[in-house]
C-alpha cells in the first residue's frame, strides 16, 4: 500500500506513548489523513500538539464514527488504546478494554473492509517457560499477571477466528523506551526513572539479584527504542508480510546494568548504583530474562533494528530529555529528534 493513500488511518491510543510517536511516524512520511483516538481527551493531556491529524475521537466516539464509514473509506487501524497498567486489578475492566476492543475492531474491520495491526504484548511470554518465540501456540502461554491475560485472550481468539481482515497483524513489544511516555509515571522505562533519579541525586537504584545465577543488575531484558517500533509499523502497513503475531524487540538481551551505564554516559557522569531489595509481594513474579526472538520478522524480509540500546539512549536524553523542551511538561517535543 502506498502510505500517500487518501484513505484514511485510525490510530487508537493516540494520545499515549506508542500511539503518538506514531502519529509524528506518519507525519514525517507526509501522511495526515489521521484520525486519533483515545480515552484521554486533549483538554487533560496532549501528546498531538504540533501533529497533524484530522480529527479526534474519544474511544466511544469510534464506534459511531466507524459505522457511518462506507466500505473501503479507512485503510487501516493502528491499534494501541489498551489499559497498559501489568498492576491492574480490575479482570472485567482490563477484559472490556483490551479483549472486547480489539475484537470488535476486527469485526467491524470485516464489514468495513479495512486491515488491523494491534498491540499484543511481551507479558502474554509470562516467565518465559515456552521462550519468546512469535510462532508458539498461544494457548501454551501463561502471563503471570491480569493485564497479560487480556492480551493473551485476544491472541487466541484472532487466531481461531473464521472471518478476518485480508491483512492483520498482532505486535508483542518488549521493553519499548523512548520519547512521548513522560506522562507513564509508574510505567515510564527505566531510562526515563534513571535520567530522572541522575538529575535529582546523581545516583540510580536498582533491584538486587536474588537468584544466584544473575549477579546485581545482570538480570536481562529486551530493550527497544520507540523510534524502531514506529519505523516498524509504518513497514507493515507499506509490505504487508504474512498475517499474524510478531514479536517487537531489538532480539537482544541487554542488562540493567546495560542500560545504566549508557544513561550515565549520555550525561558525561560518573555511575554509581544504589541497590535494593525487590519487593516480596513481586519477587516470585519477577523476570530475569526477556529476549525478543525476531527470526519470523527478518525470514519476512523486513528490517532490523536501527537503534542498539547505547545509541537510543543518547538520543533519548540528548535531543529530549536533557532539553529545555516543554515536552517535559505534557506537550510535544518529537519535533526537536531526527527519525534515524
């Protein structure tokens, strides 16, 4: 498909980390024809200041909006708007938002002709007991939290599903980190906690190992700069490989450790690491490994990562988070960063 398509792109989530970027993802390949969703309205955050898009919907305003389209007038929905909180409690909200949604967008996809990609997730892996392989049976896979579940669930059901768009496609992002999450508080990345924590004590905390395999700060993730994921996204839309579920990560576990000593370095400081205990109520949830397997994405002929996690990291902090930019209090700022 070509990108410059006068028909129209719904991004759902928006007005969030992933959903934004994005958005500034299809402006900087000339596209505007947007439409933006999210259940956060503008008046209380706005991620698209400075973005161009052509209207805004809330999250229940799409459904009427949707049932006016005549067939063929929308090409695609980018579907981020999830609860994305690994802590929520809540099964039949975390169910409704992040199953029932989704579903309902593929079946009005089906009527209205138009193709899908959404937002899986890492946490559908839970320990990692299968590994973290795109092309294992969802129905192996056992989250270890409520938010995994939901996401979990949806896998499933699109997988068994008889009718489906003529191009759909489910992503499982690992440690995305990058600029527009400003607003994630508990759920920002550990380069956005650590910028943060250097700038107020010149230190950085960390969770001690207690497993003895994994020394302190060796435990392992897959970190994933948000400029990749977009560039990503925009690939799919543009090559249109074989429909199903892709992992998004760089394919590389790297330590937190890692990821520290590169923010340190961005900042021109010295490192020094505070640790502690983790918590008991999450201990015997915590994860010690996460890899992005990305043999099926590349054996699809799409494009490695471009970011290694150092160079992500000096970008982050560089051209975003050690400015002056009023990104950093809750407007735009992706304008001030290169695409890569």
């Amino acid at each position: 498909m070509d990108i410059q398509s006068s028909k129209k792109i719904i991004v759902t989530g928006a007005n969030g980390f992933i959903g934004s970027v994005i958005v500034w993802e299809l402006n900087q390949r000339g596209f505007s024809n947007i439409i933006a969703v999210d259940s956060i309205p503008l008046s209380e955050r706005d991620l698209l200041k400075d973005l161009k898009y052509s209207q805004f919907l809330t999250h229940t305003e799409l459904w009427p909006f949707l049932e006016k389209q005549e067939k063929g007038q929308i090409s695609w929905v980018i579907h981020m708007g999830a609860c994305s909180s690994t802590t929520e409690k809540n099964w039949e909200f975390l169910y409704d938002n992040n199953t029932l949604y989704t579903q309902k967008i593929f079946e009005a996809a089906v009527a209205k002709d138009f193709d899908v990609i959404y937002a899986s997730s890492a946490a559908t892996y839970g320990a990692g007991e299968q590994g973290f392989n795109d092309t294992t049976d969802s129905e192996l896979l056992k989250p270890l939290n409520l938010y995994g579940d939901s996401k979990v669930l949806f896998d499933r059901w699109v997988q068994k599903a008889k009718i489906l768009p003529q191009h759909w496609y489910g992503l499982k992002f690992f440690n995305v980190y990058g600029p527009m999450e400003y607003h994630k508080d508990a759920m920002a990345s550990v380069v956005f906690k650590s910028f943060h924590s250097i700038k107020s004590t010149g230190r950085v905390k960390l969770f001690k190992s207690h497993r003895p395999e994994y020394k302190d700060g060796e435990q392992l993730r897959d970190f994933v700069y948000v400029k990749d994921v977009s560039r990503w996204i925009v690939e799919l839309i543009e090559k249109q490989p074989a429909n199903g579920i892709y992992n998004m990560g760089f394919g590389k576990a790297r330590s937190w450790n890692d990821l520290v000593h590169a923010t340190f370095h961005a900042l021109n400081l010295e490192i020094k690491i505070d640790w502690m205990e983790i918590p008991a109520d999450i201990r015997n949830q915590y994860q010690y490994f996460t890899e992005a397997n990305m043999n099926r994405w590349l054996t699809q002929k799409m494009s490695p990562p471009k970011w290694s996690l150092e160079d992500g990291i000096h970008d982050y902090i560089q051209n975003y988070l050690n400015t002056t930019h009023p990104l950093l209090s809750s407007k735009n700022g992706l304008e001030k960063g290169t695409l890569g």
